[in-house]
C-alpha cells in the first residue's frame, strides 16, 4: 500500500517472454505508473536482421519498450523476468536449485551490461533436478510476487499458474520445494490447429461452459482411465455420433485437458500427503477454468492472486537493493 | 495358400486412408498379382479443383490408380477402405455398431455406382456408443485380414494397430466388443512440429533405443503419475539440465508417449478383468517399439500380423461373394 502519492519513477519491470514484452513503469511503493504491451517476445523480435548480432533485436525491442522513460530519468534501475533470461534470450541467467529459500532469488540477478547505457538485471529461474528435470522462466517471479502480497500464505501453499504451460509450484515455509509443467495450453492449440480434431470444430465457437463442465466430467470418469492420448479423440468421435455439435468441441477438448492435469494433480496430492491451500494466479477467464476443475476433482476452492507479475519485479528489486524501501526519501523536487 | 498357379486377376482392393492410397490386384486365392502405392488420400486427391463435384477427385486418383487394370479386365470387382468411406470421402459408409459379429462386416457394403463404368464396394467402419463413444475406418478390415488368417485367435484376442491414430480391437467369441482409440502418432507429430519441445531436438537424428527405453521407463515411474500432459515437457528441461542430447530427444519424447498408452492400456485391461492374447499389426518398426512397451509393462509379447489390409479386403469381398471361392473355376484361358 503507498506511503505517499505515486508519481516519481522508481523502477522499470520488464515481463519479456516468448511471445511478448510487457513494460511497467513504477514508483518507489510498487505503484504501476504506466504500463505498455508490445509484441516482441524474445521469438518475435524487431527488425530482426540475419548475421547481425542477436542482441540488436533485444536492443531495438528495449528501446521501444521504455527508451523514453530512461531519457526522462537516466538512473532507473531496470528489471526483468521470463525467457529473456534462457539460451535463447538476450543474456542466460543462471538457474538456481530447488529447493532454495524464496530470498536467495532476489540475490542472485544477472547483468546485462549496456556500454554508456543503464543495464538490465534478469531474474534466475528455477530447475528442478530431484525426480524428473524441470524449469521455470518467469513464473518464480509470479510466485515472488504472490507471497509479497501474502506472506502467511508461505508456509504451505501451492500456487497454481495456468497458461501455455501451466506450473504448479509449491512453497513449504518460505522456500519453494517442487514445481511440476503441464504442457497444457500449447497442446490444446497443437490439437487444434495442427491434428484432426480442428477439421469437425467450429473456428470461431462462443464459450460453452457445458461442454467445458462434460469435458472434466469424462476426464474423471473410468472412461479417463484410458488417458488424455485417448479421450481427445473422443472429440471426434462424439462429432461423429452426432453426440457434439462443432461449436461445443474447442471447449470440449479443453475441459477433457485441464481436467486431465487437475485429475493428475490431485493424485500427485494424494500421493504426497499434502493439503495445502491452492492460490491460482493467471489470466481470469482461465483462472474460472481451473477454478471449476480443482472443485470437480474435490480440492479446495483456490484463492486468485493478481499482479503477480509487476509485484514480484518490484519486491525483487527492492530486495536486491535496486530500489530504496518506502518510506519515500525526503523531497528532492526542483522548487 | 493358393491351390494353382497365381496370374489371373481376380478383385482390385484399395486402402484409401487421409494421406496415401495403396491398390492391389489380387487373384481368385488371395494372392497379390501387383502393388500400387499413390499419395492420393482423400485429403489429398488429385488436381482437385474448387467449384468441382469432390467426387471428380476420387474419379482421378481412382483412375491412376487401376484404371488400366479395369481396362484389360472391365469386370473385376473392386473393394475399398478406410476414410474414402468417411463423411469427407467418396460416398459415406455405414458404421456398424459394436459389439458385432465380424461375418456382419461383409454383409453391410456400401456401393458407389459409377455410371457406364465398375461399381465400388466400400467397407463399413465401426462405431462404438457404449462408454465413450469411438470410431474405426481401415482397421475393422485389418482385424478381418488377421483373423482370417490365425480363425482360432477370434475366441479372445486383443489386436492392436499402431499408427497416427492406434486402435486396440478387442474379439471374443468372433465379435468384436470393444476398441480403444489413441492419437499417440498424431500427438508426436503435432509436439515435435508444432510446439516448444521441437525447438531443441536434433531434425533428422538417428533412431535411439536407450532414449526410447528411458521415455517407457519414465511413463511407467511415479514421475508418470502427473500424466503425459507434464511429462512430455522433461524431453525440454532434461535437454536444459545437459541431461537428454537433442539427438536423443525425439525417441525419448516417442517412448514417453507410446509408455503412456502402454500403461493406460494395461490398466484397463487390469479393469476388465481380461487377459487376451495380443497382436501387433502394422508398420514393422513401429510394431517393434509396441513390442519393447508392451513386454515393459508386463504384457505378453504378442504375435505380429502381416498384410491384413490386403488379406482383410480378399476375405471381406470373398464373404460378400464379389469373388468366388477357390478352388480355381475350370480354365477359360484362350487356347
């Protein structure tokens, strides 16, 4: 909560992924003066030309994104999380081992040195090498940012981030112990674009929460024992029958996967002996998916968390020093 | 096993599948004169031209493809299956409901009249409404061509077809009671071309058992619990860790997927009750990989069919008496 007025710049956020970049300009309470989308994910940079160096689209991408909020005030510190910090970002950021402390995150950003010019801190992600290796860009920092909000919470939660991929990460008194992907949302979109499944739905369906609900349903049922590489296909088959119309299968098939995911993620629960409490943080239409899926599989109604993103760049960079702590510095204000 | 010398041409019998079309000439005993294999599947016909019936698509490619084997023998009946049957093909089957008697197969024939020219005969496919509801097209005349050739497996046999879509044929009794669909092909194809794990896999790597073996072992490991939806990510992080060549990462993605059928599988036949034989048909390479899966997850290894497709359409026009019964009418041949 802010001390005093926003309105002095104290900060710049980059959340830079692979299929955009989103800019927030904020002040020294975390306050989001000015946020702008563009749409050069790392995979979809500007101008990008063969054989000049990789860093010229980072570059030209940075410049549009904030340029002119570092001419105004030179000395910002900037920040940025997601994919701009993999192999094939603008810089690797190191990937630090769970489990870890929440805190060591803030501590161990990477620069990205800008000769003459105002470098970039990149936040590490996370990999994960006990059972099955896995990685997290971008969504330690969504984590980061629900526990500033809500540091109660760190002592036994599971955050839930759906999306492309979605991530379950779970938080056991203040350090993050095990994270699990589901690759969710890109195969929806590779069945639907890219297999047969796309052939018998309607392109531009309206929302159609029966058949999202009957998705989770036959997802749960003995049928779902069969897995997911076998009641999708039941999409089709449906159709087929005559048993579901085009317009009802897009929401269909993504009942029969977030059901698939929350039925796996349920078991993986059941196996671990956990309880903890379940926060989702996300887009919110995607959000009321997961919502109605985690009470159809019999867990607990989940919090929803919001900002996570521009929260958790700016507590990292206060806590890695890069912005003083409120309360604001006495007034320096020309007179 | 041909009563007299092969060389009389007898039935054309296409498989007409999405993506390729394969004609043979066949003599009065079954035995296969000539093969023809063309890229004309009916989603791909040739010089298809808007505006024009769709059926002048299938009049092209059927031409190329025995045109001049009904020119030299205007009377050959001709037989046909698979998705040429389907609402997208040349004329819609029937489907057959199951469970059915297999003999009912031959009996149900959809003609396409041909003005002044052969008429084709094309083979129903299944359609399953109990449980979930599933569909077959190709492969019910498969199951035909196997059991045709081994009667005594028709008691209790559990066939199963790898391919872009496996199927999993359940017999007793000569019915078939039930089938199982899996888009394991389909999904492989679709993850590896159309989403994040294709980016850092090898393009044209060499097959590699260790990394097929260890996508099996993954699948069946308390890892495999979270379901396929996650575990396919690992071919990325383990790529990310130095732990999975890129090389080796489509086999292993290929044993993650076919490892998860596999156990699916076998859970529902834990379910049912049943023990089955088991046996293989299709592509031999791919029947290898089911093979490595099947005896990783306890099954009996199976027996491996050959040309059921062709054997499946001779006993199939056969039994709907388009050919007559060896053995071999007396000699018409000229003197």
């Amino acid at each position: 909560m802010p001390t005093h007025p926003p309105g002095r710049a104290a900060l710049i956020a980059l959340d830079w992924g692979t299929s955009s970049l989103r800019a927030y300009l904020l002040d020294q309470d975390g306050q989001t003066l000015e946020t702008r989308r563009l749409p050069w994910g790392i995979m979809h940079l500007p101008q990008a030309v063969p054989h000049e160096p990789a860093a010229r689209g980072f570059e030209l991408a940075f410049e549009q994104a904030c340029g002119d909020w570092l001419r105004a005030a030179p000395d910002l510190p900037v920040i940025a999380c997601g994919m701009v910090g993999s192999a094939q970002g603008w810089r690797e950021a190191a990937y630090l081992e769970v489990p870890t402390e929440l805190p060591r995150i803030a501590t161990r950003l990477t620069l990205v040195e800008r000769p003459g010019a105002t470098p970039v801190h990149i936040v590490p992600g996370l990999i994960q090498r006990h059972g099955l290796a896995n990685v997290i860009r971008g969504e330690e920092t969504q984590v980061y940012g629900v526990l500033a909000q809500q540091p109660d919470l760190a002592d036994d939660v599971l955050i839930g981030l759906p999306g492309t991929h979605s991530k379950w990460v779970a938080v056991r008194r203040g350090r993050v112990t095990h994270f699990d992907t589901f690759m969710t949302g890109e195969v929806y979109a590779a069945l639907r674009s890219h297999t047969i499944l796309g052939r018998t739905m309607a392109a531009d369906a309206p929302s159609d929460p029966a058949a999202f609900a009957r998705g989770l349903r036959v997802a749960g049922s003995p049928a779902g024992r069969a897995g997911v590489l076998s009641t999708i296909f039941s999409a089709r088959a449906l159709g087929l029958a005559g048993e579901l119309a085009p317009a009802a299968q897009p929401d269909y098939l993504s009942g029969l996967l977030i059901g698939h995911e929350i039925a796996a993620l349920a078991e993986l629960l059941r196996h671990s002996g956990g309880q903890p409490r379940i926060v989702l943080c996300g887009d919110a239409e995607l959000c009321q998916r997961y919502d109605a899926a985690l009470r159809h599989y019999g867990l607990d109604a989940p919090a929803l968390a919001r900002h996570a993103t521009e929260r958790g760049l700016y507590h990292l960079a206060r806590d890695a020093g890069l912005v003083a702590a409120a309360p604001a510095q006495p007034a320096k204000e020309p007179s």
